[in-house]
C-alpha cells in the first residue's frame, strides 16, 4: 500500500487496501492512464487496454508520420485543448500570440513523504505520500504539476493539479480542473448524481452512459442546491453490496463541472473541476494556479462500500479543529418557532423548557441584529440589536448559560441588503455590473468576497460580536446565488476571475474566523443544502442539510445525501407539525428517528408541545446520547430505497460489529401490503446478537448470519382495527453482541 515507480519506464503504481492506480509514459512522452480499479498484485496493464486506431483522430507532431497514434483515443492523465484530442480536456489556455495548442508532454516526478497544503483551499490531511508529476508543454515552458496524494487505508487518491506560467509572457487559463478519469469502456457503466432544488437536494439520479455526455455542473456561484460536486460511476449491475463504483469528489463550493462521456471508441471520460464557464484567469509570467482538490475513492463492494469509504475518509480526514470528531450537542433553533418575532425573554424562555428536557444548547437564527424585523432589511448590519436583546448579547448567554446550556448564533456574512447601514456607507463593495439594473434574491445583494477591504469590515462586526459574549456556535447562511458578477476591484480582463476569488475569499474568512475562535463550533447552511459539499466540511463540520424539516421528505434528502458524505456532516432537526414547508403531520417519534440520522436538534417552540411529547424529547435526547459513537462514528448501510419501497429502512453498525442500530420508517400505508424483509450488514457472522425494541422489550437472540442471509421481517405498519393505521409508523431496533 504505497507508490511505486519503475524509474526506468517511467512506471507509475499508487496501491491502496483495495484498489491500484497505474499510469506510464508512453513513447511519445505522454502520460497515459493504465489502471484504475481492483489491485494488481505487482503486474501492469500496459498493452492491455490500447487505444488502437480510428479515421479522423489526427496524430500529434511528435508521432511523425506514424498514422495509428492519436491523443483523441489515447487514455490520458491531464488532457489539454488543442492538440487532437476531441473530448473534454482539462487544461485550456490562450498563450502569447492567441496560440491555444498546447502539447503536454512528461517532464520529471518525485514522490513526496508528506501531502503539501493548498495555499488557501480547502484539501484532505493527514501523514500520506503524494505523487508528483510534471508535464510542459512540448514549445513553452508552461507547466502542469500534478499532484496524487494517498490515502491508503480508506481507499483513496487525493488529486489536484496546479499550472506554472514560465513563458516569458502573459497566459490566459481558459479552463483548469482538478482531474481526469479514463476508462476503457463506458459500455457497462451507470454515472449516479445527485440533482435537486431548494427544499428538496440531493435526489439520486442513475443513468447509463451513452455516447455523449453528461455534464453535472453549477454555474450560480455556489455548489447548488440543484446539482452536488459528488458522482458515482459503477457498473451496470453494481448494487449496495457488490459492484465496482468509482466515486469523484470535489473539495469546492462554489462553480464546478462533472462531466463524463463515451466517445467515439467507447471508453469513458470522467473529469471534474472548476466550471470553465465565466471562467478566465490571467496567469502572468512566474505566477501559479492551484486547482481545488477532488478526492477520488474506488470500492469492488458496491455502492455501500464507496460511501463508507468517503464516510470515514471526510470524518478523519477533511473535517478539522477541536469539533471533527468531538460530540455535538443537542440543540434547539428557535427559527420556526419564533421567525422574526423575538426578544431576549422569549429566547430565555424556550431554552429555560429546553433545558428542563435535556437540550444542550439555544441557537438564536435570524433577527438579532441591526433593524432585522424582516428578511428586507439589515442584513450586513452585525451589532446587536438592543431593543431585542436587552442588555446585549453578553447578558443573554449569560442567562442561558445559567440554564446549564450553550448558545450559538447565526450570520449570513457574504450578503448585504439595500436597506442597511452597511450598503448605504458602501454601495460598491457589492456585486454590480455599472450602468444596469441588479437582480434581487430574497431582496438581498451580494458582497463581493474577493475584496479584503469588504471581508475585513465583516470579519471585524461578527469578530467583535462571538468577542462579547460566551457564544459555542455559528450557524454561517448564505440565502441566495450569484448574480451581476463584476467586482469595482478587478481591471476588464480579469473579470472572469471573480466567481473564483469569490469563493477564494469566503475560505479565508472562515479560515480567521474560525481560528480566532477554535471553540465554537460553525455550521454551514445555505438555504439548507446549497452548498452541501466537501469543500465546506473542510471549515464546518456539520451543513444544515435541507430547509425541508418534513421527515418524510428527509428520508429521501438523507438517503441521497448518505452516497457521499457521513452522518456526523448532517444537521437534522425535529419540527413542528403539522410542517411548516409541507403541511404534513408525522408523529412526534417518528420525526425523532429520522432526525437521529445526523446532528440530532429540535426546530420548534417546546414551550407550545404537549406534555406527552416533552417525555418524548426526554426519550429522544437520552437515546441519542445512547447512540451517538454508532450514529456518527459505526458504519452506515442503506437497507432500502425510499424512492422504491413503502418503508425507508437503514442501519448503523459498530466497525467491529458489536452492535447495530437497525431504524425503519414508513412513508406509505397500504391495504393488505406484502411484508418487507430486511437483510442487516456489519455483523459478526457467527457471534449472537440480543435484539430489542425501541421500547426496550427483548425480541430473542440470533446470530449474526442469521440476521444477514436470513433476513428480518420488519413489523407492519398496521395495528389492526380499531386502532387503524398508524401513518408514517417508525421502529428502531437495538442489537447488541452478546
């Protein structure tokens, strides 16, 4: 499990626990894609899998008059523009004279005993060797230098690349992602993404390849609640258990592109970076681009065994700081239950009930600051606001801090609204294009990150406010997308550098912030999931996963978001009902089950809930803490499809299988319906394991195999009459090694 290199023909193995990398140079000086899947036991793929010859696919210069190469065929590591390859390249660029033909060619390599840092990007860390290659171009001395870094253990290979201008002149970057995957055949192969809209991220969609592509990507300036920086390619046949799944991550919040393509030959292109679309970065003599990171991840056990993978990749291996693997505390946001009608005695109120039912924490949303009555005005304006908050921001910690609780706070940094006293101070540090009219979203604008002056002023209001009271957490908002991208800052043609800096800019304020203030812990939200990706676990290690609180709707939400991210990154909440985003009504335990499924809170006044369900919050609460090492840290296997079936049904195994918490939710009730058997994963086959209901009644025993290749029939959701149906019944079932 290492990187090794036949130096002699420039031989390139990266081998993990269960996979193998393998790359070559060929004779031409081209880096050539070999391999990427099961291991290889010390063989080589060279020859196997050669591109082979079609008409009108040109041969480069260095071929010569040999006809049966071309770069359109050719498996390559880093394609680029211009040079007879056809399909989608990585590496676009303008050089001096308007020439776009580049030739990149192998130039040198070294393998390093550490992983190098991404100045100001977010990246996976840890004690790895990393690979490092460099290509040039074949008639300039402009550089590529690629980066693979391993991860041996979970299966990994962190990639990125960064360009080094070295010409003497001027480079215009037309394009510059993070990676490239050639497969040899896309004939048998599916690509999963994950599309969606406010309120409903994150549905999975599989789709054969076909000839053509298909190109996942977000031009808004974030990651987007409708498509995610995550794919999956995998086979045909692949299914939670077995199958080969390749998994491509993209460590970036803001524009991407994943686009993958059969072409003419049949074999699949993957690639995966910064969208090239109002996209162009002036790169001046000696100057660097750093592409963002994309973690790559395969598994030979289907589609369960790649989530895992990134599970604990992401929990070890990207979140950091004090809260990455520490316990998060139960809390309750006062959002639904108050909006915008709030003062210092209601918030003491619900957290002085809250903490009488076991609640670790008050998190004060929107409306504490400036003249935020309502979401049209204030945003930008970070000072407390004395006529809520009587006696400041200090005092009311300090009061539910009495309580035995925490308090967090919320922000939404990158905005400004029209009516504040920030925009009317500075009109031009939001994103505008002069002389025409400004799009509006939730009657909000953009400040434009990439200004330090504009981060400055915002990172000394919220510094001052987290500075005056005893807060241990930020939730961090961002409520709308990117419109009117022009910055006063930026000359005309570098313009097409903003959407970039922008998001260059929001990481080095989470950057200070967030090490000024190692003790609190930061949630990412916008809008819920907008920008549910990688890049921000890196600062937040926990996203608010959707702004849908209907538990039903969430089974779907967290079903899909489960492929590619772990539980420990999900914020989930129960609400009230009947819910405030659909209508529906669901039992007050159900809505606990499903919001155990990630970092468990309440979004509800509990002053206004019965006295039978404020048992159930205790219940809830003290079985959550039961819990919490198997929810966030054991192993998650999705049991079913709630897309598919009538029940929703998923469970968390301890990694060395002494125990498992199996939970199942109806989402339909139907007449006379089949019952649903259900095969569990992550036990130990032949050891016994106790089995016992949510409400602590003791099942029987069985044996681990029993349980996996004997299956168990999950209780109707029916009682029979004259108690009727029960709608949208959950169940959980403990199992403890015996």
């Amino acid at each position: 499990m290492a990187i090794y290199v036949d130096e002699k023909r420039k031989l390139f193995t990266l081998e993990t626990e269960h996979s193998a990398y393998q790359m070559i140079v060929d004779r031409y000086g081209y880096l050539i894609h070999l391999h990427y899947g099961g291991r290889l036991a010390g063989g080589d793929c060279e020859g196997l899998n050669a591109a082979g010859y079609m008409d009108f696919s040109p041969a480069p210069d260095a071929a010569g008059t040999y006809r049966e190469y071309s770069l359109d065929l050719q498996y390559q590591e880093y394609p680029s523009a211009g040079a007879g390859d056809y399909r989608s390249p990585c590496l676009a660029a303008t050089l001096a004279g308007g020439g776009r033909n580049l030739d990149l060619c192998y130039a040198s390599h070294r393998v390093l005993p550490e992983k190098p840092a991404l100045q100001g990007l977010p990246a996976l860390h840890g004690d790895c060797e990393t690979l490092e290659i460099t290509l040039k171009d074949r008639y300039t001395d402009l550089e590529v230098v690629l980066l693979y870094s391993l991860f041996p253990e979970y299966d990994a290979i962190a990639r990125s690349a960064r360009v080094v201008n070295r010409t003497g002149g001027a480079v215009e970057l037309d394009a510059a992602l993070s990676a490239c995957l050639d497969l040899p055949d896309g004939r048998g192969l599916d690509l999963i993404h994950f599309w969606g809209r406010h309120t409903m991220e994150r549905m999975v969609d599989r789709t054969p390849l076909t000839h053509g592509k298909i190109s996942v990507d977000s031009v808004r300036g974030a990651s987007s609640h409708q498509h995610n920086p995550f794919v999956i390619l995998c086979d045909h046949m692949a299914t939670e258990d077995a199958g080969r799944c390749w998994g491509a991550s993209l460590l970036y919040s803001g524009n991407f592109t994943a686009c993958a393509e059969m072409d003419q030959s049949q074999s699949c292109r993957l690639t995966m970076g910064i969208h090239p679309a109002g996209f162009r970065w002036r790169l001046e003599d000696g100057e660097e681009f750093q592409t963002p990171e994309a973690a790559l991840c395969f598994s030979p056990e289907g589609l369960g065994g790649l989530s895992r993978r990134y599970h604990r990749l992401y929990r070890r291996r990207l979140c950091r700081g004090e809260w990455a693997l520490k316990q998060r505390p139960v809390l309750i946001n006062n959002w639904e239950a108050t909006y915008f009608d709030f003062d210092d005695d209601k918030l003491v109120q619900i957290a002085r009930q809250a903490s009488q039912l076991g609640v670790e924490m008050l998190v004060m949303d929107d409306g504490w600051f400036g003249s935020r009555y309502d979401d049209n005005r204030a945003l930008g304006d970070w000072v407390v606001n004395t006529e809520k908050l009587r006696g400041g921001a200090a005092r009311l910690c300090r009061r539910i801090n009495e309580l035995g609780m925490k308090a967090g706070i919320w922000f939404e940094p990158e905005m400004v609204s029209e009516d504040s006293d920030l925009y009317r101070a500075h009109p031009d540090w939001c994103l505008q294009v002069p002389g025409r009219g400004r799009s509006r979203g939730r009657n909000q604008l953009v400040l434009d990150m990439s200004r330090q002056e504009v981060r400055d002023c915002v990172h000394d209001m919220i510094y001052k406010v987290l500075s005056s009271a005893n807060f241990s957490y930020v939730k961090w908002d961002m409520n709308r997308h990117l419109t009117d991208v022009w910055s006063a800052a930026l000359p005309a043609d570098r313009q097409g550098e903003l959407y970039h800096r922008f998001i260059l800019g929001v990481y080095d304020l989470l950057e200070r912030l967030t090490g000024e203030f190692p003790h609190i812990l930061f949630e990412g939200c916008s809008g819920g999931g907008g920008r549910f990706d990688a890049g921000m676990l890196y600062y937040t290690p926990q996203i608010w996963c959707s702004d849908d609180t209907d538990a039903i709707e969430r089974l779907e939400i967290q079903y899909g978001t489960s492929f590619g991210y772990p539980v420990s990154a999900v914020g989930s909440h129960v609400s009230a009902c009947p819910n405030h985003q659909t209508g529906r009504t669901v039992p007050f335990h159900t809505r606990g089950v499903v919001a155990m499924s990630g970092t468990f809170g309440y979004e509800l006044d509990l002053t206004k809930i019965t006295e039978e369900e404020k048992e159930q919050v205790k219940a809830q609460v003290k079985q959550y803490h039961k819990q919490y090492a198997l929810i966030n840290d054991g192993d998650y296997y999705r049991l079913t499809d709630p897309a598919k079936e009538d029940l929703t049904a998923w469970e968390f195994a301890a990694e060395d299988g002494s125990r498992a918490l199996l939970n199942i939710v109806y989402s339909h009730v139907r007449s006379n319906c089949p019952p649903c058997v259900l095969y569990l994963r992550g036990l130990t086959p032949g050891a016994r394991y106790r089995m016992t209901d949510d409400g602590g009644r003791v099942l029987g025993e069985y044996t681990g195999a029993a349980l996996m290749n004997g299956g168990f029939r999950a209780p109707r959701a029916r009682t029979g009459y004259p108690a009727g149906a029960v709608d949208y019944a959950a169940f959980q079932f403990q199992l403890e090694r015996v």
